[in-house]
C-alpha cells in the first residue's frame, strides 16, 4: 500500500475541489506523490445530451490482421527504415523502467506535461528503450498501421503468471489460431444469450440494495461490484456447473479474487490451483456427453478452421483463466467508478434517471439501443478510469511513427507502452478533461473527434474480445438498479486511484443507498 496521498475529500470550499474529477501530481522531497482524485458537484450544465449509437458487435477485428505497414505520413512511406529524418523523441534523462505500478503512473503524467507528446525512457536494469506513446497516429500505428511488428511485451510478464498462455498474453501463431477459435464464443447472438443470465444477476442485487436501503446500510460498491462481475462472468463460462461447485465447496472457490485484491505471486499460485475445477467440470461433461450453452462448452466444441483441431486441454484451461481475469476486474472496476461519478453529479444522475425511468420496465438485451444515455455514461467512465490504463509491446524489428513533420525512431527491441489513461485526458482532444460529461460520447462528437485518442478497449486485432459482452453487461446493470436506487456518497477513506496492472480505487468507496 502506498503512502504520501496529495488530497482527500473535502467540502466545496476547497479550491480543488472546483475541478469535478482532477489529477494532481504534487512534489514532494523530490518525487512525486499519489496522484489524488478531488471531487466536487460542480459539473456545468451541458444542454447536449445527444446520443451514442448502440452497442455494436464490431468482431472487424476478427479477420486475420493486415499484413501491410501502413504509415499515414507521405514522408514515412517514402523513407527507408535507416533514413536518418527519423529521431528518438525527447525524454528524461534519469532511466527508469516503466511499470503498471504507482511510481510510473506518477512519472508518466509529469514526463507527457513536459514533454508534450510521445517519450523516449532510458532503461534503468532493462536492456532497451522505452517510447511512452501519447499522440494518437503512434497509437495507430502500433496497434493498427504496423501491428505485425509488435509483440506484447513487458507489461504482460506479471500477467503470465496467473494466465498461462492465454491470449492475453500469446503471440503469433498459437495467438492467431487460439483468437479465430475463441472470437465465435463472443458473437452477439451468443451475448444476447447470456443477457438474461445478466439480468437475473441484476435483479438480485436490486433486493439487495432494496433492503439496504431501508436499512439504511451503506454499500461498499467496490466489493460488491467486484462480487458481481465475478459472478456474471462464471456463470456465462460454467453457468449451472457454478452451483455445483460452490455446493460441492461450500464456497465460491473463485471468491478469492475479489477477497484478496493483490496480485502477487502468492495469489498467482493459489489462482493457478483452481484450475483443477476447471479441469473436473470439463472432464465431467465430456463423461455425461454434456454441451451447456455457455463459453466453456463453445470453447470445448470450437475447432480452428485451418486445422480443424480443437483446443487442447492446457490451453482450454488457460483461456478460461484468462477470461476470468480479464472479464472481472475491469467491468467491477468500471462500474465502481460510475456509480461513484453518478453519486457526485447530480445533473448527469438526473439525465440518467429520466431515460431509464422512460423505459418503464426492466431493460433487457432489446432495450439497449433506447439506453444510449446509459451507455454514455459507461463510455466516459472508461475515458476518466480506463481499467487497463497502461499496456505495452515490443518492437520486433526497426520502426518509424508518422509524425507532421518528423518522424519518431522504435529501435529494433524497444518496449512499447500505450497509456489510454493519458490520451484520454488529453486537453489537445478533450475539452475540459477532467470533468465528468457523457454527451462527449454523442454520435455527433464522437465523429468529430480524432478516432484513436479513445481506447479503453485497446484497438486493432488484439483489441478487447470481451467488449461487447461487458458493455452489455454494464448497460444492463445501470439500467436496471438505476431505476430503483440512487447513491450518496459517505466520505471517509480518500477517493483516490491504485494504478496497477488494473487502474482500481485505492480504498473501498462507500456508498448510502436510497430508494428512487
Ligand atoms: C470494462 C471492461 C473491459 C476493458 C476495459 C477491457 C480492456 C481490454 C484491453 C485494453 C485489452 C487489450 C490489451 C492489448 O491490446 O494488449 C483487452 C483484451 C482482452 N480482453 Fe478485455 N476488457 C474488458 C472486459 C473484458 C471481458 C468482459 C472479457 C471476457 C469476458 C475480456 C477478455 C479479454 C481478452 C480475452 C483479451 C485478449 C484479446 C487478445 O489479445 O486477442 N475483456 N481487454
């Protein structure tokens, strides 16, 4: 746990608090401290309350990825990889080897105010290079333009450890075969399946929060948010198989995620035992010659197309995990953060209020077009609190990032880090981007803003296979219990980020609920 927090939550009368969500990174004895989130209810009234499309099932990024190297500079197409008008773009001095831990989060946002863009970090006990990138053509260009020439990289060892080989964390071929086999599971249909699934989940939480209500018992969201999540993710792998198993354990073994919220390596290994569940739940459908409609039975079935064989064992295992920890944490850490925004802006609580309250019944999968304001609010989240805040790559051979006027040098090797957190509160693209305000997502304004400087979900062909699964999840779950119950927020603990490998709130945050 980290010390040295620079602000708390105070009353509106100080001075930062006029900022509705602020970072602020302050100096202390020569480095930097925690960068603290401040929180006011001064939001301006915006009269724009446009409207994002639905929820799409973009699976474009699919189809086996480009082979071509696209640069969008004339200059770069034009030049050799040795051409010397490619330069390192500027950085510190001091080496350092950037991490998804607090002290990078920290430098990042100071090195990128300095340094205005995309920045070159000397390796500290690494052997290469590290380029921060924070201009949007360079996002591009890494995970679109010429994204054959970038593994994954550092920033995915840790990962390994509780992952196998699963395609987070894969490259290459195996990636390649592993993704075309397991893209069919996420197909809209089979997401509209699960919605039902979502809002059973959903409801129960609403009785829940009904009595706590009238209880006046106030709601640690971010516990019960990481419940839930965790909850609809095994249901949509096992769905019934999971009472069974918590019958037969007596517990939810899997609970251990959202009880112990390290990551280390001790957690690494009791995550790793749980595979043998795994394991007995596919071993005892294939005895009963069983097929349930649900992720692990797809991924059972599933066979690549080219070679016609299916997953092995191993893998199966692997990409289970996988799921499991990728789908969690970041839909509970989203919904923690939105329902934390809700309580603090009244206007958009307000707005978000008459469109479910227009619905006038429970939503469901087909509603989720007239929830555009819901999924509004679920896109600005991820612009303030991305989950995955910070990714990296690693430059297989030479490269050069299109720049106006010059281009940026990728040493052959050089670790590659993409900060979404960064370029999403990028005041070159955002208006006042600290504030919280969901018709930035309009389908007016999301066209007329740069298409790369938003990316929670990554993009290119290794861009999030769980999008649409969790958008849903998410939509349905504000458009349900947003009908009924609205929050306050109880001050206590500082409201403030843990920007590790997910970008979680460093404390519980503590919720009063009411009934609406
Ligand atoms: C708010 C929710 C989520 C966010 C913000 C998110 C974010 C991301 C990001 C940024 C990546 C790409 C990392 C990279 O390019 O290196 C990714 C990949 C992935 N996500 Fe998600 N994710 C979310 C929910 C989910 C869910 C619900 C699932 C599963 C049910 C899931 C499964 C995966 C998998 C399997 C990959 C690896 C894809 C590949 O490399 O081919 N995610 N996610």
């Amino acid at each position: 746990m980290l010390s040295g927090l620079s602000g708390t939550d105070q009353g509106p009368n100080d001075i930062l608090s006029r900022h509705s969500v602020s970072f602020f990174p302050t100096l202390s004895s020569g480095s930097f401290n925690r960068i603290a989130l401040l929180v006011s209810h001064t939001n301006p009234p915006s009269e724009d309350v446009s409207h994002t499309s639905p929820p799409s099932n973009d699976v474009s990024h699919t189809s086996p990825p480009p082979d071509a190297v696209s640069h969008t500079s004339p200059s770069a197409m034009a030049a050799s990889a040795a051409d010397t008008a490619a330069r390192l773009a500027p950085g510190p001095d001091e080496p350092f080897d950037v991490n998804v831990d607090d002290a990078s989060f920290e430098k990042l946002a100071l090195w990128k105010a300095r340094y205005g863009g995309t920045i070159t970090v000397k390796p500290r006990e690494r052997q290469s290079l590290a380029l921060v990138l924070n201009e949007p053509e360079h996002v591009r260009h890494v995970l679109i333009g010429n994204h054959r020439n970038y593994n994954k990289g550092v920033g995915f060892e840790r990962v390994k450890m509780l992952l196998g080989n699963g395609i987070i964390v894969s490259d290459g071929d195996f990636w390649r075969s592993q993704r075309r086999m397991i893209q069919p599971v996420f197909h809209r249909k089979i997401v509209e399946a699960q919605a039902g699934m979502m809002q059973t989940c959903n409801e129960a939480k609403l009785r829940e929060w009904q009595d706590k209500a009238a209880s006046g018992t106030v709601v640690d969201i971010t516990t019960e948010m990481s419940a839930l999540a965790l909850e609809v993710i095994l249901r949509a792998l096992f769905s019934h198989d999971l009472d069974e198993l918590i019958a037969q354990e007596g517990v939810n073994p899997f609970s251990m995620l959202v009880e112990d919220v390290t990551r280390d390596l001790k957690l690494a290994m009791r995550f790793r035992a749980l595979t043998r569940h795994v394991t007995a739940i596919m071993a005892r459908r294939r005895e009963q010659n069983r097929i349930e409609h649900d992720f692990l039975s797809l991924m059972m079935e599933t066979r690549d197309k080219e070679s016609g064989q299916p997953m092995s064992d191993k893998a199966l295992v692997d990409e289970v995990m996988t799921i499991i920890v990728a789908g969690h944490e970041t839909t509970a850490g989203t919904l923690n953060w939105a329902w934390y925004l809700l309580s603090q802006d009244a206007r958009v609580e307000s707005l978000l209020h008459e469109e479910v309250d227009a619905l006038g019944h429970a939503p469901g999968f087909g509603d989720l077009q007239a929830l555009r304001y819901t999924r509004q609010v679920v896109d600005e989240t991820l612009r303030l609190y991305p989950p995955v805040w910070l990714f990296s790559r690693k430059a297989i051979n030479e490269d050069r990032l299109p720049g106006k006027d010059q281009d940026t040098r990728v040493p052959a090797g050089a670790d590659i880090f993409l900060c979404p957190y960064l370029l999403h509160r990028d005041e070159r693209y955002w208006d006042d981007p600290e504030s919280f305000l969901p018709e930035r997502f309009s389908d007016e304004a999301s066209r007329q803003r740069n298409k790369h400087v938003y990316y929670p979900f990554s993009l290119g062909s290794r861009r999030c296979i769980g999008e649409f699964f969790s958008i849903v999840d998410m939509q349905l779950h504000l458009g349900l219990l947003a009908r009924h119950i609205r929050f306050t927020h109880v001050v206590g603990k500082p409201v403030a980020v843990e920007p590790h490998i997910n970008l979680r709130s460093l404390h519980s945050i503590m919720l009063m609920p009411e009934l609406r």
